[in-house]
C-alpha cells in the first residue's frame, strides 16, 4: 500500500471496500445478539475502548507514533466527538423508531458528503449521472426496508427517532469531511482512528450510566463472542482498513458503497439468524450494485 493519492478506485480499493460493507453488515447481525446482555451504549463504549487498546498494541510494534505534536489535535477530537454523537443519536433513536426506517436514515450519509467534498477537492464533484447513481442506489435501500415504514409499532415520537437517524447520518457524513478537509488527511490512519475510538470511548463510558445502564454482572459466550468480533474485526481492523481508504482514494466513490451494507446486512440477517430472503431484497441488491457502478464509471 503505497501513500500516493489516487483519483479512482482500483482493484485493490474495491476489494477492501466491499470487503467493509460486508463486515460491517455482519455487524448489524452481532450487535443485537448481544444486546441481549450487554446494553447499547455500554457495548458502543466497550468496543471502542477494546479497539484502541488493539490500536496501540498494533501502532506499537510497528512503530507508529500516535501521539506527535503535528497539529491533530483539534481535528482528532472534533472527529472523535462526531463519532460519539453518531452513535449516540443512533441508539437513543431506535427507542423511538423502527430498525428498519433508522438504517435507511443513516445511510443519507453519502450524500453529505457527495455535498461537501466540492468545497474540499473539486476534482471530486459529481457529474448528473453519477448524482443519480447515487439517488438510485439509494432508493434500492429504501426499497429493501420499504415494509419497515408501514410497522405497527410506530408510536407518537417516531417523528423524534427519524430526526436523530437523520442527524446521524449527517454526523457520519461530517466524520468523513473532517478527515479530508484537516490535517488528519496526511495523518496515519493510526493516528485518525485512535483520536475517535478514544474520544468516543470516554464519551460513551461516560453517558451509559447517565442512560441508567449498568454492565452485565455475568456475560456468556453468547454475547461475548459477538462482541469479540466486534471490537477485533469491525471496529479494530475493518475501521483502520476504511480510514487508509478514505485518505488514499476519492471520498465521494468509497461513501457510496457504504450502500451496500444495509443490503450486506440483510443477507447476514438470511444467513445467520435464518431470516428470509426476499424478491425485495434481490432486486434492492442490484438496484444498489448498478448505482454504486454509474457512481464510479469513468
């Protein structure tokens, strides 16, 4: 991996980013399995404070210097207060909405950033058709959880669950910006993730009791697996690979296949927990192949 700026994805990008969105779709599948036992925002805390741990076992044998006097300061910790937001209007939002209208709302994110990367690189600004690639994939998630806007279970504040998926998104969105527009940009990608595992870390840890949640007085293999997994392969490994891609490659082309992990996350969903698979799913699955390609065409 060398550190040159490329100006579209190769083959290399692609694999890793699918690769993500996969993960990050299994994600979907360990988190409620262990919320069985360990609460939201304990469990968001747990994973980002394991990660970094790993983060600096890994930064130290190789030899990464994660703390320097470069500059990164503020920008790590604005990122790392975005982050922590991000989950937080995350999971305070799925007391109030349903699963399925929260990821759709979270996954406007591309756009956000397909907004703001313009005002950062303009050699990143989208041509009509790849804004409509983008749109169309889009529509191919809200296709996929159509049937999760009519839940009987909507109660009078779903209005307040669907804005804080929204503004999640735009933190998400925002993170991303962040990481292009500052001097995180020529940072490790070390350096940038450990700033918001840390910074969330403590965030987190620090509002999960405030939220009434205590740690489990026992834990079973039924939740500690999931989490393992969580903190080693997503949080750990999967976020370092996205940071490297997302310093390396055009932001605008990578946020847009995060599209496909609400769709990843539903065949997880098939695969693990014997959930069935769709005729909607299938055709939201090439929907969003075809307008993550229009988005990336030469």
């Amino acid at each position: 991996m060398t550190d040159d700026r490329k100006t579209r994805l190769d083959a290399l990008a692609l694999t890793l980013i699918i690769g993500c969105c996969a993960i990050w779709g299994l994600n979907q599948v360990a988190t409620k399995v262990a919320l069985a036992e360990i609460p939201p925002l304990t469990q968001a805390a747990a994973r980002s404070l394991g990660a970094a741990l790993l983060l600096a076992l890994w930064s130290r044998w190789r030899g990464i210097a994660l703390w320097r006097r470069d500059g990164t300061a503020p920008a790590g910790l604005l990122a790392g207060a975005l982050f922590a937001a991000e989950f937080g209007c995350i999971f305070i939002g799925l007391q109030f909405t349903a699963a399925s209208r929260m990821v759709v709302f979270i996954y406007l994110s591309p756009f956000v950033v397909a907004l703001g990367m313009p005002f950062i690189a303009r050699s990143e600004r989208l041509r009509p058709a790849q804004l409509a690639g983008l749109a169309g994939a889009f529509g191919g998630v809200v296709w996929a959880f159509a049937e999760g806007f009519a839940s009987p279970q909507a109660g009078p504040l779903q209005w307040l669950g669907d804005a804080l998926g929204i503004a999640a998104a735009v933190l998400w969105g925002l993170t991303t910006l962040v990481l292009r527009a500052t001097r995180l940009s020529t940072a490790p990608p070390e350096q940038s993730l450990m700033w918001q595992l840390l910074v969330s870390g403590v965030v987190l840890a620090a509002a999960a009791p405030l939220a009434g949640e205590a740690w489990p007085a026992a834990l079973t293999a039924r939740s500690l697996v999931p989490m393992v997994f969580q903190i080693i392969v997503v949080t750990f490994a999967s976020y370092l690979v996205w940071f490297w891609l997302l310093r390396h490659y055009p932001a605008t082309r990578v946020a847009s296949f995060t599209l496909l992990t609400p769709v990843s996350g539903l065949i997880a969903g098939a695969l693990v927990l014997g959930e069935p698979v769709t005729l909607r799913l299938v055709v939201a699955l090439a929907t969003v192949v075809a307008g993550i390609a229009l988005v990336n065409r030469r």
